[in-house]
C-alpha cells in the first residue's frame, strides 16, 4: 500500500460518505479539494449546527470544524493555524489533528479518563476476586513510534491484564490507537473503544472492525469486539431507574396545567431550590455500558455476526480488497466530480450486506450557492442532488412548471412535497418581480391557520423567553445526565399590550439572568426565572422552536419537584413563534427566499427585520456562548475573566435573541396586515 489510511478515514468511507473521506486522505487532496471549490467545480454541504445530534459522539469525524476552518472561503491560501495542522496531519494521527479543540474534544478526553478510572476498579475487583496480582499499563502519553514498540514488549506479559492506549501499525501506511486491550493471554484480547456517546451506531462497527483487522495482520487474535458507552439512564447521585420513573410519572401528566390562582398565587414567594453544597461521586459501574452489538438497530446484531454479513469467512482478504479499492480511490484525483459512490449496506434483520450505489450529496458539482436553489430546502440535500443528477438543469426553480407533476416522480414517488411545492412557487415570483415582497409570501390557502396563531398573541401579558445552556457527556452536577441540557442564562422580553414597538420599548419590559457562580447554575437560574415569569401576572409563554426550552423546563420539572407547580404552568403555556414558518403540518405559513429554506430566527429575523442585526455583538452565536460559559464553570476560565471580559458580552447576545424575537412578532403582525384585514380575531384577505 503507497498511501497511508487511518482509521478515520476508514470508517468515513464506509459509514458516512467516500468523498469526504477521498478529501481528507492525504495533504494533496485536501490541496486539490481546495482547488476545486476554487475553479468552480464543486459545492461543499458542510453539516449545519442545527442539524447536529443532540448526543454527539465526541470521536466522530467532525467535518463541520474542519469545513469552517479550511474550506469556506475560496482562497487557496489558509491562516497560519491550518497550515501548521496541516503539517500535522502528515504525523501520527491524521485527520484527527485537523479537528479543532471544542466541547465535544473535551467530553471525550473526559470519558476515556473516566474509563480508565473505571477499569482501573475492575482490575482491583479482579485481583481480590482471583487472589491474583494482575497490573494495567498507561500508554497515553507516549509517542506513536515509541508506543508501537513498548505495546509489544507488553503484550509478551500476560501480566497487564489492561492496556490504556496501545498503539499498532502494519506497514508504513495502516496504524491505529486502541483504547482499552484486555490481555485474556495465550496472545488473545479483546478490544474496548470507548465512545462519548448514548447508544452504538455503524461507524463505531467499522472504527473497532479497523483495530481488530490491524491486531490480527501483526499476529494477535482478537475474540471480542466492544464499544464503551455511557448509561443514559445514568443520573449522577440517584439511582438508575429514577429518570425512567419520573419521566413516566411526567408523561402521565403532561397535559395537566396548575391552576394559576389557586395552585400557584397563594405560594408565588416560597418557591424556592436550596443549594445542596455536596456532590457526589461519579459511580464508574453505573455510568459505563459496554456492548458488542449494534443498538441503531431494532435487531441489536452482534459485532461479530456484522463482520461475517459484510466480509464473510476470509474476513481479513476482504478487508485487504476493501483497503485497495480505498487506495485506488485515494489515489484518483477526479474522485471528487463523480456523481455517483458506492457504500455498504446491511439489512440488520436478516444479517445480509450489498454494496448499494447513491448519488452523493455531500460534495456536488457546482452550483451558485448566492441563487435560490432547490439546495435550500429544509433537509432536502440528499433528496436535490437525486433531482439533479436525474434532471440537470431542469430542477433549477425558475424551469420548473408543476413540481407535483409526475414527470418530477423517482421510482414513483413525489420527490417534492407541498411545502416544497409552495416554495418554489415564492421564489419564482419573488424573482419574476424583480425581488420585491409579494402577497405570495403569505400563505393565502392557510389563513385560519395563521389567524389561530395570531390569536394566542392577544392576551397580554406575552413573556418572550430565551435560554442558554451547556452540555457535558459525563453528568456534572447531581440531579443531571448525559447531555443534559443545563440552562444557566436567560432573557425575558415581556409585552404588556397588543399596542407595542421594539425600537422605542413602547409597552416592552425586559429581565434578564446569567448565572456568576462556578456551581450548578439550575438552581439560581429557576429561583430567577420563575419570579420573572410571573412579574407582570401570568400571561402567554413565547419561545422560538419550544421544544428546546420546554425539554429543558421538562427537566426541571422532574428533578426539582419543590418548584413544579410555576414550572409546570409555564411549560403548559408556552406557545411557539417558529411556527409561522414550521409546524408539524402546514409549513412555512409565511416564507420569504431569503430564508434560504431554513426556520432558524437568525436567518427569519434579519430578512423581516433587517435593521436589527447581530453583527455587533462579539458573541453572536448560541454554540459560542455555550462553549464559554462552559469553559467558566470548568474554571478554564477564571471568574475575575468571566466578570470583567465575557459576562458582559453573554448578557448583550441572550437579551439579543429576545428582542429579536418581538422585532419578528411585530413584522409578522405588519406584513399579514398588508395584505390581509386582521379584526375581531378573524383573518380576511384584502380584495
């Protein structure tokens, strides 16, 4: 073999896509990636934040990073950073020196401490267990080169029952890191890689299918094949099968809201949350899961049975046909402008695997990303890049008739639903006016729909809420578990009446909170927010995409039962503004083209409201100001750095968001009242 493969670009061929893989194979492909993105031959859809698991596996090949940090301006020429990564990544590890340090870096450093810790009990159980005196063996610090070789003096002693780290490589062009080797002796182990994430999935198959093939070329047999994961029914300090429990018990009553005079009134000043200044331990046992099987599946397959599915008997002759065939597509430097790749797939039921070929939505030819496209459309890339390959230029917006013509059917199937459909018919008329608003911008077959929305905004007081929040993998605080979103900052922009105006406050009262502790910030968050929530009355609960600030109230609710009641009530009455745009049915009641197709209110906001930006503030992202104040209550940064440099900052970007969203609500409001007559709560349209 004359390039090297590791073992992420292994499984990002396999499991995710070929030609993100093809880019990142080598320092000449990423160099020609650039070069292409530069001649205009190709379009890069990077992943978008939004679309990002909530559960996110830390050792995940995070193209997204490296997209931002190398790929998004045209320029062949990178920031010094990237060139000395770049330098790197002809090095040890690869493709991982080209991830830049973010949280999801730290949750897995984190996770693999932890599962040292873990298996550092273990071997203690064991030794008083087997009246042994078995030792492990910590190899994370030691170079690449200078690993390989002492992982084979250790693996000669049968002695280190656990391996941290051991390195292996075959040739000069396969290596590989594993985690945890478990020496059963006789040159037997078994492989644990442990992942910061809830439940196993494919490309965590191929990343130890990668580590048992390189063991067994250098001589080893491996019996078992495993992944460590983290227990989401883990809550630090209770018990397993309490969050199971209390999520029943929610579910049960979900629908049913406090009375707000009768339940919450009399008590409005005694809810309350008291610190509880103890923490407790981590329990290893139960915050690890460790399985050899595949959970993405109903089926649950083995690991095992997966490999003789997609390899058959003469496993490692297969693997070496794959590795070739990886080579040749390495090595071809117009992989890139294929329209076509070819990935395996499984059908976990009847444990059987065919390579099946797709039309790749990842890396496309170009296209003019600044034009209104079919691109745009909402979680809809995979679906265009089938269109276009099928039909060329006759899926550009302005050359499609009837989207819901047959002539637009994939194996008999409607590739454009209504909602794309209507899209498609905005744009076009947008364009056709020279860019000017258009009362097809309004959904005019959907008024009642718009009306019943418009209607839920006319009892006042409207509470205009807004949370921030961090996440860690492994629970850091009690009461909490992975990924829990923990809130620690919030805004409250409160309408007093119907006759309101964000740029004069006309009628607007503004609350805000961040937590300044370097403690669990739930509990002075929720003391604050109820408080606020109820300043002016109780009135009608506004936040945008609510199922992120209703999941977090849920949570609340569950684990700090003395302040349910005033949660509860504001948990039931919390309406959804993103509706105007998303609902389960009926999207994009309004639509304007330059959303772009997305709901998100930095892009709603700034188009109908186009004075209002967020372009001076220093944090004007909710990734940013979550990554920071999670930097703070980590104490990588100091508290005197958090009260003079970043606290400021957060407050400006949290009570941004806020009034963005009453900007919205009042542009809404004004643009159905061009083109509609809006009174005694019905919705008519203008003749």
């Amino acid at each position: 073999m004359s390039i090297k493969i590791d073992k992420e670009s292994f499984k990002t061929y396999l499991s995710v896509c070929p030609k993100i893989a093809w880019i990142f194979s080598s320092k000449e492909n990423l160099w020609k990636t650039k070069e292409f993105i530069k001649n205009e031959n190709i379009v890069i859809h990077y992943v978008s934040y939004e679309e990002l698991d909530e559960d996110v596996d830390t050792t995940k090949f995070s193209f997204l990073d490296v997209y931002n940090k190398f790929f998004k301006d045209k320029e062949l020429t990178p920031n010094n950073e990237i060139l000395s990564l770049i330098e790197e990544y002809d090095k040890e590890i690869g493709i991982e020196s080209l991830v830049p340090s973010n949280e999801t870096v730290e949750d897995g450093q984190q996770v693999l401490i932890a599962a040292f810790e873990y298996y550092k009990a273990l071997l203690v159980e064991y030794n008083q267990k087997n009246n042994s005196n078995k030792s492990f063996f910590d190899l994370s610090d030691f170079s690449f080169e200078n690993n390989v070789e002492k992982t084979k003096e250790l693996l000669t002693n049968d002695n280190f029952l656990y391996i941290f780290k051991p390195a292996f490589k075959f040739g000069e062009k396969l290596y590989t890191k594993c985690d945890v080797l478990i020496n059963k002796g006789k040159n037997r182990f078994d492989i644990v890689e442990f992942k910061a994430s809830t439940n196993s999935k494919l490309e965590h198959f191929y990343d130890v299918l990668y580590q048992k093939y390189l063991l067994e070329k250098n001589g080893y047999f491996v019996d078992d094949i495993f992944i460590g994961l983290i227990n989401p029914e883990y809550i630090k300090g209770l018990s397993t099968d309490y969050k199971q429990v209390v999520t029943d018990i929610f579910e049960q009553y979900k629908d049913n809201c406090p009375n707000y005079e009768k339940d919450i009134k009399p008590n409005l000043n005694n809810y309350f949350i008291k610190h509880n200044k103890y923490e407790s331990d981590i329990e290893y046992n139960e915050l690890f899961k460790i399985v050899n099987y595949l959970e993405q599946s109903k089926s649950c397959p083995l690991f095992s049975d997966l490999i003789k599915a997609f390899l058959g008997v003469d496993y490692l002759l297969e693997m070496d046909k794959i590795f070739e065939g990886m080579e040749r597509d390495f090595k071809n430097e117009t992989f890139l402008l294929n329209d076509i790749h070819y990935k395996p797939k499984f059908n976990y039921k009847k444990l059987t695997c065919r390579t099946s070929s797709e039309v790749c939505h990842h890396v496309v030819n170009y296209y003019d990303v600044n034009q209104y496209t079919i691109y745009d459309f909402s979680r809809f890339k995979k679906n265009a890049a089938i269109l276009y390959n099928e039909f060329y230029e006759e899926v550009d917006i302005n050359r499609i008739d009837n989207p819901l013509d047959e002539y637009y059917y994939i194996n008999e199937k409607p590739v454009f639903k209504e909602d794309q459909a209507r899209l498609i018919t905005v744009i076009k008329d947008y364009v056709k006016n020279d860019k000017k608003f258009s009362n097809y911008i309004v959904n005019r077959n959907k008024l009642k729909d718009i009306e019943k929305l418009l209607n839920e905004y006319t009892k006042t007081p409207v509470y205009m809420y807004d949370f921030e929040t961090s996440k860690w993998a492994i629970p850091k605080y009690d009461r909490s578990w992975s990924y829990q979103q923990i809130p620690f900052q919030y805004s409250i922009h409160t309408i007093l009446s119907e006759d309101f105006d964000f740029k004069t406050m006309k009628n607007i009262k503004h609350k805000n909170f961040i937590a300044d502790k370097q403690e669990d910030p739930r509990i002075e968050f929720l003391n604050n927010f109820i408080k606020d929530c109820f300043e002016y009355g109780p009135g009608v609960y506004v936040a945008y995409n609510k199922s992120f600030e209703k999941t977090v109230l849920k949570n609340a609710i569950m684990m700090f039962p003395e302040v349910a009641y005033p949660l509860k009530y504001i948990y039931c009455n919390t309406i959804d503004l993103m509706e105007f745009f998303k609902m389960k049915e009926n999207n994009w009641l309004i639509y304007h083209p330059d959303f772009k197709g997305s709901y998100s209110i930095k892009k709603t906001q700034p188009v109908l409201v186009p004075d209002l930006s967020y372009k001076d503030l220093i944090i004007n992202k909710g990734d940013r100001a979550s990554k920071i104040f999670r930097q703070y209550l980590d104490n990588i940064i100091s508290q005197d750095e958090y009260e003079k440099i970043i606290r400021p900052d957060m407050l400006k970007y949290c009570d941004r968001d806020t009034l963005a969203m009453v900007a919205l609500l009042q542009a809404i409001k004004e643009l159905v009242k061009t083109y509609c007559i809006y009174e005694n709560g019905v919705l008519t349209w203008k003749k």
